[in-house]
C-alpha cells in the first residue's frame, strides 16, 4: 500500500509522548473515557494530512516531524471496519489544550488499556507492537 494513500484507511491515530507520557484525547461526550488524539480521514485527504488536522483540531499542537508505527487493516467497530493507521510524532510544537469539547491530559500508556475506554483494544495492541518493535523506551507504565 502507498503509504501516502488513505486508500482503504479510514481512521489515523497520533502518538506524542513528553517525559514518559502520551498524550490523550477523552470523547467529547465521555471525559473519562479517553485515547489517542486522530479521527476519521476526509475525503481526498492523505493520511499525513489528517493526522496533522486531527492533532491540531483536537489538542492545539502542530506536528513538524512523524513517522508511521503501525497500521491495523482488520480493525473493527461496530460491526464495520475501521482499518487505522497511527503515527509517532517525534517533532511538534504547541500548548497542549482541549480545542474541542474534550478533555486533553498527559496519561501513562496503560490508562488506555482500560476495558471501559472505546479504543482500548486498539491501543493494547499499539502498545504490545510499540514494545515489540523496541519502542517502549518512550514511555514509562
């Protein structure tokens, strides 16, 4: 797959970390249901693109530098799929805040894994791949 394609994506996801933490994004109509900043990708919108939209609307910080981490093709919700691609955002600058109508706070990766977060099995996943890769240098739980 063109990586600069959303070709059969439909959702990205953004990772930025900052001293151990990653940065979260609750639902707007759940603030203790949180997960990864990102969102849908728009129609003619490159995934680059959307993850760079997604992370602006949603937290105010503008990213300057990512590269893909992974990618779930099989993903499903609600019965549909959703394939998702999630980026690391190794340069970015900005004020962490809640843009929308959201909560935006420094968690610990296994605050994500909670059974009662919508996205909790994607980022258990994310996180099993992020330390398999040797990644887990970026966080600590």
């Amino acid at each position: 797959m063109d990586k600069d394609k959303a070709e059969g994506l439909f959702a990205v996801a953004a990772l930025v970390f900052l001293d151990g933490l990653v940065l979260s994004v609750s639902r707007k109509n759940d603030h203790n249901d949180f997960g990864l900043p990102g969102g849908k990708i728009d129609p003619g919108e490159t995934p680059v693109q959307a993850i760079i939209r997604e992370l602006k609307e949603e937290t105010g910080v503008t990213a300057t530098k990512i590269k893909q981490v992974y990618e779930d093709l099989d993903r499903v919700e609600d019965g549909e799929p959703r394939p998702c691609r999630t980026y690391l955002v190794e340069e970015w600058y900005g004020e962490p805040r809640a843009v929308e109508k959201a909560r935006v706070e420094w968690l610990r990766p296994h605050q994500l894994f909670c059974f009662t977060n919508t996205f909790n099995r994607y980022n258990i996943e994310l996180f099993s791949h992020l330390k398999s890769s040797g990644l887990d240098y970026l966080w600590k739980d």
